[in-house]
C-alpha cells in the first residue's frame, strides 16, 4: 500500500523540528506514520494530538507524573510501600517508571503478563493468580528460574504441592505468598487456621520459600464516600490481618503481606501489618474511579488526575441532538459509567454499539460537534479499556512525546 | 525463557501423527507451542481443544460449516447475494470461505480492516462506514487503487465532494454508495430527496462512480419474536426501499443496494430491491442471538449454531455454590446475556471482574467444578469477543484443526 500521507510527510520532515502546531484538526496519523518521526527514540518533528488517526489511546504525561508522585509521597507520609498492578497498564514503560518513583515492584494477574514484563526489564514481580494448570505452573517456574524476584500466589495445599514438585523438579525454590480471601469468596484460602495450614505447608514443602500473604479487597474499592469505603474495608481486612498474626506467632516469618488498591490507598495504612499496597488504577484514573469520591472532596474522587483518554472523530452530525463518532464498544467497552467527554458540559457520549459512539447535546451543552471535529473522552474502566489498543500515545502539553507498546495486550492467559 | 512443556512435547513429537487423546485435561498447549507442530498447515500431533492453555477463544469447524451452508441455501432459495460482514469475525480465512461458499463480497466497518483483508487476499470489499478525515479518504483511495473491488460509502454532499478531490488527485474514479439512514439517526443520509440529491451529487463528480446505496437497520436485529422483528424491519426498511425506486426513476443506475443482517437474514429479501444481506454473526452466532428466537422456534434462534466458544479454566472451588475461573472481562467482554457453559444445565456465568469469572450453581445443576477442570463457554456478543483475541483455535471434533489469525484485532481505525 502507497503511503497515505506522502506530502503531508514530507512537507513536515522537510521543516525539521520546528513547531508544527494544529491545535484543532482534521488529519490524523497512523502510529506506523508516528513511528517514522522517531530517530533514536526522539520525535524529529512535532505531532499534535489532535492530528492522531482515531480511536486512538493517549495518556498525558504531566498528569501521569502527577499520580506517581502523589502516590510516593502518600506511600512515604504511610510508612508502606506500592507495589502496583500492571494488570491495569501493561505497559513495561509505565512499571518502569512505578520502580523508579519508589514502588516495590509489580504485581500481574497472569503468568503471560509476569513473561512479558520480565522480558521487558521488570525484575520484581508478584503474581496475585494462583497457577493450577501444569502449564501455567511450568510457565512460571521457568519465570522463576530466570527472575529471582518472581513471587508466585498459592491458595491451596494441593495447589502448593504442586508448585513444589514442580521447583523440585527444577533444582528450584519458589518464592510463595498464601492468597487469602477477604470475604469475597472469589480467590484465596479463608483466612485463620485454613490460611495457616496452608502457609505452614509452604514453609515446609521442599521446592517453596514462604513469603508472607497477600489479600485483595477487590469489592471496597469502589464503595462510594470515603468514610464508608474506610469501614467497609477495614472490616473487611480485618480478619487477614489477624492470619498475619497468627502466623506470626506461629513462628512463620513473614515479609510480603500485600492488599488494598486506589480506592482504598490512603487507609491501607492502617490495616495492621499491611506492607505494601497493589494500586492499579491511580496512573490513569477513570470515569468509575472519580465517581466514588475522596476523603477530602465527597463528590469526586480528585487525589488522581485523569490522564488516560480516547481521542475519537465525528462521523456524522446530521440529526438532531446528537452526533456519531468513531469510537464504539470496541474502543471504549461498555463499562459504566459512559466515559466522559472532557473539557465540555452537558454532552453525554454511550458506547454501546460496537463500532460507533454517540454524542447527546442536553440544553446547555457547552458545543456542538461537525463532522471530522475531534474529541476526547475520559475512559469508562481503564483495565479493559487498555486491553483494547496495542498502542498508547504518550502526551505532553498536547504533543505526542512518545508510543509505548500495550505489551501485554490480550494476555488473559 | 525455557520451553515450558519440553517433555511432553519432545514426547508427542516422537509419537508422529498417531492419536494422542486426551478427552478431558489439566493440560494446555500455549499458541506458540502448538504453532510448532504445524509442518506446512499440517498438525502432525493430535491436540485436543481440552488441552489448550486458557482462556482460549474456538470455533468449531463443523458447526461453522453448517452455518455458512444454511445461509448459503437460504439466499439462494431467496433470490438474493450474501455480502457478510467482517467486523464480526476479523479473520482473513473465514471472508475466504463465505467467498468460496457463494457470497458476493464482503463488508467491512473500518479502513484498517478492509486494508488487512485486501492484504491477505480478498477483494471484493464495501466499507460501510463513511471516511471523514484527510488520513481515512487517503488510506481509503489508495486502497481504491489497488483493488478494484473496493467500494467506499459517503453521506454527505461535503463528504462525496472530498471523496472526489481525492480520487481525481490520483487520477482515479472511485466506487461510492450512499448510505441511506433507516431511522436509527447514527449515520447515512435520510431517504428520500436528500438521498436523491446526493446519489446525483455521486453520479456527477468526476472521482466518483455510483453504485448503489446501502441501508443498516441494526435496531430490527435484535427484536425478539420473528413476527415482530419481520414487521419492524419491513417498517424501517421501507422508505430505503422507496428511495432506491426514486433513484431508479431518475435514471440512476443502482447495480447494489445492501442491508439487513443476521437477525433479519430470511426476510431481507421481502425489501423491494435488496441486492444483499450484510450478514455477520451468523457464523459464530452467540447468547444475545440464541435469544431473539426464530420463525420455527420462538424460544430460541436455532436457526444458525453457535459456533464459537471461550475455553476456561476453574481456579478456585473453596466457596459455597460458586466456582472462579480464568476468563473474566478480558476474555468475555461485560455484555450481556453473559455467557452460556455450553452442555451444562443450571449453572449461571459471569464475567463482570476483569480477571475472572463467576461459576454459580443452581438447585439442578448438571455437574460442579473442581480446580483444573475446563469448561466452554458460549459467547454472549461475538463481534467484541473476536476483538479481544490474537487467534482462534479452529477445531473439529474436538481436536485442533488450525490455528487462525484475528488478522483484524484491534483494528478499529
């Protein structure tokens, strides 16, 4: 295929890297375009966001930068530790720059997410899924092999068997954290006497180093209202806390005891023990998160920035009170809260058709859109939004600084 | 990293082409590792579909066959073309075989697709979605150079004039269709004289040549009961179908007027001038279809079988009347109805956490799960499910067949 842009290339290469600057626009680059800018990792000439082909996924820079520092500086007021999710970004750049504000290291929910950012330079890494399949065991002792800060999660004394014969047949000792359910009945081991027979068992097989715990209070993270989402998890952590104990006093020595979230990254701190916080979300944000409120502003969550949006193009602006754009479930998921056009007023956008986006003007909406307008909305849910793209554009004061590869797309195995 | 599976491998290697077996499994090939028993297309192990490595998204040979044979045998009985959509399936190989099986072409919903289909082979393609931006006209007429069979569509007077200019700046005339709204207001121009006015438009710009019109009534696809969803689509299709006789009359030649779809399929031919069936699902079918039932059974759409499967594997069994698996979100998307545990009765699935799914167990369910045990899963809306994938495992009686490329993923520019 010709290249589609041939002058356009052409005219702006021939400009060097002087501004080119096309604050509103109808163009649009493809990211194989884009690529083309860079030499030696550095743009060779200036690209507006708003010049990009759409749906295309950005993230701004600056507010990306904001929500590490916030959440180092948090971290450091709490005496604990981050240790991310890169289940939400898989993006080796961005765990990257987590280790390098301050976190730990990563946490994955799959091995085929632990491979992928190990091969692309993370050297810590805790995996929160149990491994049950040969395979997947297979997979990450071969992970642990390579990478001695490969932590793997067990959530049952068949399972740790396993994952001992495993190491043993490798001449391997695993590092093993007890998974340990915190009320949801979803993953983990109960907590108390079962999760102690089961870290005990660690301590003991063979092929296995134990840890310490780890126990994610998935469903208080988004409890709206701060004081609620406290309680709730505190409660609900509670008797996790007391395993770590239990072990404790059991003689069990215990390094990782690993939980909490964005929702809940300020009050982790107080879960007794707790040594490290598995944030996920506070790198982007997202339409679910502002909407459960913070401790100190009740109706939205503000302690991180938006940073992740959809850039979309409209398609069609004939009918009354609305407008088609580009973007559809397929760039956006159905997730609600709809993502949120940013930086306008009373425009709602749906994406529940699969190719197309739907723009509503309520009366005092503050624009209208014409054809080939761009937009940009705030993402519904960005962990499966993120799973959608293979690239993210990464944005400073608008321009396109550099494209960072979703490595871990499509990883659910 | 280390193979991860050397023994068995090295193993079933050894054994050649003679049946290894394996009706129900804890094992699991990863893509890769059963990519390397291909020797020129050809499998030389045997690979159940029970003992890939999960989540893992299937489509079975024979049942997608049978589809492609009913839709085949319905439209001929009908007196009309298929033109099936490739939004659904993304797959180079399946557009082949709806060409092979007698349909006319196929569709497209964005450039990128209609690029990587002609790429691979295919080369009667309708892009059924207007090209508004510089970039997208760009990539859609150098496309148009390439492959004769292209066929682009516009909806406006604006949009047909752009289309020219840059069809004419490559010296070149471009095939063009209207797109006529059928009342949902999402996109196309209204029927009647302002589709007249630009079919005109089209038919007199020197980049352009005028084929047809085509009309999408997404909403009639869905409605429950064939009664109702036959007098619904008649409704909306109707002043499409008034439009064309206006074209016609005005000496316009129309050789393509394309519409309808999979829930519609046997009645798109009672629209007076329908050249074609712009049939997707059909092929893979999935739960929101299974639901809307069928002119012989009002219960359930058996018209077409669902084909297309997500394998998971059970993670945990520790909790009263549920079971957790490895396909959440990410693997089934959040549409609803959720997905069907395909042979099973009385057991429910969700797939509302990003990581996993929910197994639930009613008073008269046909079995329950223990860790390792895989189940199928029915999809709940094909079309997004496909998006989320790099391959599907084509199989036949339960064993692996081939392996295809989702040569579209992603592909939502």
């Amino acid at each position: 295929m010709k290249s589609s842009n041939f002058n356009r290339r052409r005219f702006l290469q021939a400009s060097g890297a002087a501004a080119i600057w096309i604050p509103t626009s109808v163009r649009g680059y493809t990211t194989a375009e884009i690529e083309s800018f860079f030499v030696d990792g550095e743009m060779q000439v200036d690209v507006s966001k708003w010049e990009l082909d759409t749906p295309a996924l950005c993230v701004d820079l600056d507010l990306l930068e904001t929500n590490l520092a916030k959440m180092q500086a948090t971290m450091g007021a709490n005496g604990i530790a981050s240790r991310p999710h890169a289940k939400t970004h898989k993006c080796p750049v961005i765990a990257r720059m987590q280790i390098d504000t301050g976190s730990v290291g990563i946490c994955t929910a799959k091995v085929s997410e632990a491979e992928v950012m190990f091969r692309n330079g993370i050297e810590e890494i805790l995996m929160t899924t149990t491994n049950v399949t040969p395979t997947k065991i297979n997979r990450a002792m071969s992970l642990a092999e390579e990478c001695p800060g490969f932590v793997q999660a067990t959530d049952s004394m068949d399972n740790a068997r396993l994952l001992s014969e495993a190491a043993v047949a490798r001449n391997l000792v695993a590092d093993v954290v007890v998974d340990v359910d915190p009320g949801m009945g979803r993953t983990g081991t109960p907590p108390g006497q079962p999760a102690l027979n089961l870290a005990q068992l660690v301590d003991q097989l063979p092929g296995l180093r134990f840890r310490g715990m780890l126990s994610y209070d998935g469903a208080s993270q988004h409890v709206a209202g701060f004081a609620a989402r406290r309680a709730r998890t505190l409660e609900a952590m509670a008797p996790a806390a007391d395993t770590l104990e239990l072990l404790q006093r059991s003689g069990l020595r215990t390094d990782i005891f690993s939980g909490g979230g964005t929702g809940t990254y300020n009050i982790d701190h107080e879960v007794s023990g707790l040594t490290d916080v598995q944030v996920g979300s506070y790198v982007f944000m997202d339409a679910q998160y502002l909407e459960i409120g913070g401790e100190q502003d009740d109706t939205v969550y503000s302690d991180f920035e938006p940073s992740l949006t959809i850039l979309a193009t409209v398609l069609n602006d004939q009918y009354a009170g609305r407008a088609t754009s580009d973007a559809g479930a397929k760039a956006c998921t159905i997730n609600r809260p709809w993502p949120v056009v940013k930086g306008e007023t009373d425009i709602s956008y749906t994406s529940g058709s699969d190719e197309f986006g739907t723009i509503r003007y309520g009366e005092n909406a503050s624009r209208t859109y014409q054809v080939g307008d761009k937009l940009e909305l705030i993402v519904s849910h960005c962990d499966p939004v993120v799973n959608l793209y293979d690239h993210i554009y990464a944005i400073r004061n608008d321009r396109v600084e550099a494209i960072w590869r979703v490595a871990g797309r499509g990883m659910s195995a």
